[in-house]
C-alpha cells in the first residue's frame, strides 16, 4: 500500500513539475517573441526611411516550374507508350530612381513555357521536341515631374510581344503623356488620356494602330519572405472598341530558405485584334476563316498560371 501511495506521489510530482516546466517555457517564449516583434519594428521603421531616401531602387523574383514524365507499357492509359513535359519560368524585375522633384520607373515582365507530348506508338507522331506555350513579355519605362507629393505629370513607354514565336508580329507600343497618381507606397497609378497604340504585324492583317487612353496599375511589395506584383495595364481606343485591349499579369512568391522559395503566377488578358488574327490563319479543318470580321468574332478570355519553385534575385 505504501508503494502504491509514494508511486502516485511521485506521479503527481513529475506532472506538476512538467507543468510548471511548460508553463515557464511558454512564459520564457513570450518574452522572446515580444523582444523578437520589437526587433521587426524597428527594423521596418529603419527600411522605411532607407525607402525615403532619394536614388535607385532595383530587384528582381522569378518562378520556375516544370515537371517531366515517360511511360513505357503503362497499359492502364490510352497512350500505355509516352513521353511529356511542361516547363516554364516567370521574370519580374525592375529599376526605379526616386528624386525629390522627379522619378523614372523601369519594368520587366516576362513569362515563357514550353510543352510537348510525344505518343511513341503513333508513327505520324515525329515532332518529340518541346513547343512553345505561354509566351508574354513587356517592358515598361514611365517617366513623371512632380506636382505634389501624390500626383505627377508623367510620360509612358510600353512595349509587349512574344519572344519564341512571331517576334514582333504582333508587338504593341504605346507611347502616350497624361498624369501619375501614387496615393500610397508601392501604388502607381497611370491615367494617359493622349496615347498612340502602335501595332507591328507582318503582311495583311487585322491589326491596326489608333490613338486612345492607356491606364496603368501597379503594385509591388515585399513583406517579409512574401513578394507580390500585380500590374493592370489596358488602351481603350478612340477609333473602335475592337482596338482595345487589357492585360492583367500576378506573381506572387514566398521564400522559404535563403532566395529558394515557392512560386505562383497567373495572367488574363482580352484582346480581339488577336482572336480574330488567330481565327483567319487556322486551317479551315480547324475552325478557321479568313473572311471572318470583328463583328462575328467570340473575344474569349486568355488565361495562363504557373506554379513552381521561385529565386529572389
């Protein structure tokens, strides 16, 4: 009986004195962390007035994500003989000088992906090599003087085509004057009522260049181990709602050891000019029809997203 008692003593002792171990363990973590949240502050208000001093601003992030397969006898799918793979990489960067009076503003998007699907038991099956998929680029330069401290007269550069096929054909340049709106840090709004659209293509085309507005919003952030960009740019034709188009491009990335972190990255864009382009040079088999107009045209949603492994430059 008495070893019964001093067991359940010694029970009742070790739980209490875990208990009391855990107890100031907790009370030791939240002490730490409080120390540790007074640190972050501190270092976000030193950051702040590193961000309010005038000169160049630059970085860069980026997204790669890919995966690649082959199957060999794999008779539980209709293909049991295969070989495919997707690959792709997104590029955000930018460069930036801020002046007391002035500031000119660089960007660089870009988005390239390759894909192939090769059947090896299907003779006219030949082309094994990857093909180019998601293919986005721009380049942007906007240039303003200050008015006050929030709003700017400002000139806009933008150019945006493919890189891996058709290079410049289509490319779209606009080039217009207007104002520059920053109504909070890492906002910019651009609202250009004065902008060409100049639009490059080969041989005869749809495509046609007017005069309208272009509108532009930008916000880029890094909080943390989190950087996130989002940009909406869009021309609204004076000529012809047919001549308008928006391009709406996210990235967003989270490190999770060193500059290796994880990625995700997606876009929306309407554009007619390009529908209807893509319509009159498939082959008729295919859907396609060279005297179809604006008019008869379906200006679907274009789309693309990529997830994958991201490198902070």
């Amino acid at each position: 009986m008495k070893k019964l008692f001093f067991t359940l003593l010694l029970s009742v002792s070790v739980l209490s004195i875990n208990a009391q171990t855990k107890e100031e363990l907790q009370a030791q973590k939240s002490e730490k962390q409080a120390i540790a949240d007074a640190a972050q502050a501190e270092a976000n208000a030193l950051q702040a007035k590193i961000n309010a001093i005038p000169g160049w601003r630059k970085g860069a992030f980026g997204t790669i994500g890919g995966n690649l397969s082959n199957f060999n006898n794999w008779y539980s799918q209709g293909t049991p003989n295969n070989a495919s793979g997707n690959i792709g990489f997104t590029v955000n960067a930018f460069a930036n000088l801020i002046e007391d009076k002035f500031f000119w503003r660089n960007s660089l998007n870009t988005n390239l992906n390759w894909i192939k699907l090769d059947n090896k038991d299907n003779g006219t099956d030949a082309d094994d090599s990857f093909e180019p998929s998601t293919d986005v680029f721009n380049i942007s330069s906007l240039y303003g003087r200050n008015i006050t401290k929030t709003l700017a007269v400002s000139g806009l550069a933008e150019y945006r085509t493919t890189l891996l096929d058709n290079f410049n054909d289509p490319g779209y340049l606009d080039i217009g004057i207007g104002a520059t709106w920053t109504p909070i840090e890492n906002l910019i709004v651009v609202v250009h009522p004065l902008n060409y659209n100049f639009v490059f293509a080969d041989g005869d085309s749809v495509f046609d260049s007017s005069l309208g507005a272009k509108i532009v919003a930008d916000y880029t952030r890094q909080i943390g181990a989190i950087n996130f960009k989002t940009n909406f740019s869009t021309f609204q034709s004076y000529k012809s709602g047919d001549l308008s188009n928006f391009t709406w491009t996210n990235s967003f990335s989270y490190t999770l050891w060193k500059m290796i972190g994880v990625g995700f990255d997606f876009g929306l864009r309407s554009n007619k000019q390009e529908a209807l382009n893509y319509i009159q040079n498939l082959p008729i088999a295919d859907g396609g029809n060279p005297s179809e107009t604006f008019d008869s045209v379906d200006n679907k949603l274009q789309s693309y997203y990529t997830i994958g492994l991201s490198y902070k430059f």
